[in-house]
C-alpha cells in the first residue's frame, strides 16, 4: 500500500485560510443573539441574488426544501406532472412527491450526464406544469436549448443547481449567464461539500418574480407574511439561521476563485487523461462547468477504484442507481431498461478528487496511476 494519500474531499483546507474571519462572522452572530434569519442572511440574500444576477434570492434550510417552496410557489399540486432526470441524488424527485405530483423520468445524455433535452417534448403532457433539470457534477444543461422547448409549451422551469454555484452558459454568442437565472426559480444546496457550503445544511431560491419571491419567503417562515402570528396559509419551517448566513457570507466573495480553481485542475485532468480507454467529461463552448465532481466513466470502475485507492487516491461513486429503480420509487412501475443512458452512467461514472486546494502534482499522481492501471488492463 502506498503511504500517500489524496483525499476526496479536503474540507480542512478550505477552512484554514479563512478559519479568523468565519470566526469573527459567528462571533457577530453570537454577540447579536439574533439566531434565526436577522441581517447576516439578509446580506447574504443580497449578495447571492446580485452575484447570480437575479433579482431575488430566499435563503433556506436546505436545497431540498428549496424545490420543494419552488414547486409549491408554482402550483404544482396532486395530480400534476413535473419533467425531471433520472440520474441524480433523490432530492429532486423527493421535492416533487413532496407535492403529491408525479415526477416523470426523462433519459440522460452520457456525455453530459444531464438531461436529453431532444427527449422532453414528447414526455410534455397536458399534466405537465413543470421541467425541473439538474445541473450534475456542476455541468450546465444547455439552458438557452431548454427554454425554447419550455416556452413552446408554455411551461415553468425550476433549475436544480445544487451542484452548480458559477456554472454558465452563453447567451447570445458573447455574454455569459450563470445556471439558476434562466428558468422562473432557481434552486442551490449549501451542503458543507458543495462549491459554495454551509458548516452545516443551508439552501436558497432565486428568481426575478416578485410574485414568486413573496410567497416563498412567506411559505419558509409559517406562513406569516407581514405580521408575526398571523397567517394567510399554511408554511413551513425552512428558514435559514443566521450562523450559515454569516459563513456564507464570508464564503461568496472567494466563490470566483474556488471555481477558476476548478476548472483550472479540470482542466489539467483532461490534459493527463487523453487517450485513456475512460470518458472524460464532455466540453462545450457554450457551456462553462463549476466541476464540483470530476466524473470519469469505464466499465471497469470497481478495478480502477481498488487499484486507485491500493495507491492511497480516494474516488467516489455518485448515484450507482436511477431513481426511478430505486425501491422508493418502485410503485411507478419502471423496470431496468428503460432509461439506457442513466443505467449505463449509474453503474459506469467514477468521481475523482477535485476541489480548488488540491495540488497539481497531486493531479498528476492520480493521472500517472489511471495511465499505470490503464496499461495493466
């Protein structure tokens, strides 16, 4: 066994640089006694919807509960349908159930992992009062491709950008637009791990809808809306406390740098990697990812696991089961076969180390070992 060691994920080294003023942000908190919502997630409200340039932004418990106000400020209801993928973690199809709708499963493209937005016009019914896609492993749907076909039918977008803080795409040819402003609401996760985490869980909608701003910020606090105790209907209890608003905060303003740093390490993968039997993530000038996985695919993926981790490289494996052939979803009768693509990337897609700290030699090292394990094949 080898006595080095690359984590998957290296919290500790983001935390360092920035430990005094995360400190002095809960500090303010602390002396404040103000826990729940209060100005630091107001700011950070402010400061998210400007640098995502939308309008608005409600900061939240948890990215989960964002699709769920999401659906729910739409009027998505029992009965209803909502277009999404079936390759990702639960939470969108969970969000959707949460409503009593019926998440309708759209196959992927391999390449891209994402949803196959030449496959969503025939799954549009007249039930249909969604599309919900996932930006996954922070790779952008082609979001200017999927508003033509959501406008066509008339239908609502919630982007699932969860994965996704930085990712964007060209608009008309010379100007780029980060994922979560394209569609009427956009939804991230804060989950510590993410490109842009929480110490703890955290979520956030954005949109330019004042409509829809209002009643998402009333639906997280119980429903009350201009006065405490009273309320117009019923809520939940989704708000975000004011020490993941103050750590988030302090997080935004180096947002910018962690993703360039991303794609720069993507970037050196793809370089170390050419002409290996393995996939690589697909590039696309319109389309720029946040990388917050870097996701191989090969069909011998438990063999370059085990040879990767005798040399002390920590992978991951994301999602080894579509969601609609999980037992959850087992009522809805799907069988295997019927989402190709998702299947093929379920038991084929391997994530390598990546976060703005690692080293290049560090890259390199894993790189070298691929080659090596790619030779002994």
């Amino acid at each position: 066994m080898s006595t080095t060691r690359i984590p998957f994920v290296d919290l500790q080294a983001q935390y360092r640089p920035i430990r005094d003023e995360i400190r002095q942000a809960l500090d303010r908190v602390l002396d404040s006694t103000n826990f729940i919502l209060g100005e630091e997630v107001a700011r950070f409200e402010r400061d998210f919807a400007e640098y995502l340039g939308a309008k608005h932004c409600v900061a939240l418990n948890s990215g989960t509960s964002a699709l769920h106000l999401a659906l729910i400020a739409l009027g998505v209801k029992e009965g209803d349908e909502v277009i999404t993928t079936p390759h990702s973690f639960i939470a969108p199809a969970e969000a959707i159930s949460y409503t009593g709708a019926r998440p309708v499963f759209v196959d992927i493209e391999t390449a891209t992992f994402n949803l196959d937005i030449s496959k969503i016009r025939a799954a549009i019914t007249r039930k249909t009062k969604a599309i919900m896609p996932v930006h996954l492993y922070g790779q952008p749907v082609d979001m200017v491709r999927l508003m033509e076909v959501a406008r066509e039918y008339c239908v609502p977008v919630i982007e699932d950008a969860a994965q996704a803080h930085g990712a964007e795409c060209l608009i008309k040819g010379d100007r780029w637009k980060k994922v979560g402003t394209f569609g009427d609401i956009g939804c991230f996760s804060f989950y510590p791990t993410k490109n842009l985490g929480a110490c703890g869980e955290g979520g956030a909608v954005v949109t330019d809808s004042q409509i829809i701003f209002e009643k998402i910020r009333t639906l997280r606090n119980h429903g009350q809306k201009d006065r405490r105790y009273y309320h117009p209907f019923i809520g939940y209890n989704y708000r975000m406390t004011a020490f993941q608003g103050a750590v988030l905060g302090v997080k935004l303003k180096r947002l910018d740098a962690w993703v360039a740093a991303r794609r720069s390490r993507a970037a050196l993968y793809d370089e170390g990697l050419r002409d290996l039997p393995l996939k690589i993530p697909k590039r696309a000038e319109n389309l720029r990812g946040a990388y917050h996985q870097y996701v191989v695919r090969t069909e011998d993926r438990e063999g370059l696991m085990k040879y990767l981790g005798e040399r002390g490289i920590e992978t991951g494996v994301y999602y080894p089961l579509p969601i609609p052939l999980q037992d959850a979803y087992r009522h809805m009768g799907y069988k295997k076969g019927d989402f190709p693509s998702a299947e093929t990337c379920a038991k084929e897609c391997l994530s390598l180390p990546i976060y703005p700290e690692l080293a290049e030699s560090d890259i390199r090292y894993v790189c070298s070992g691929i080659r090596d394990w790619a030779r002994s094949k």
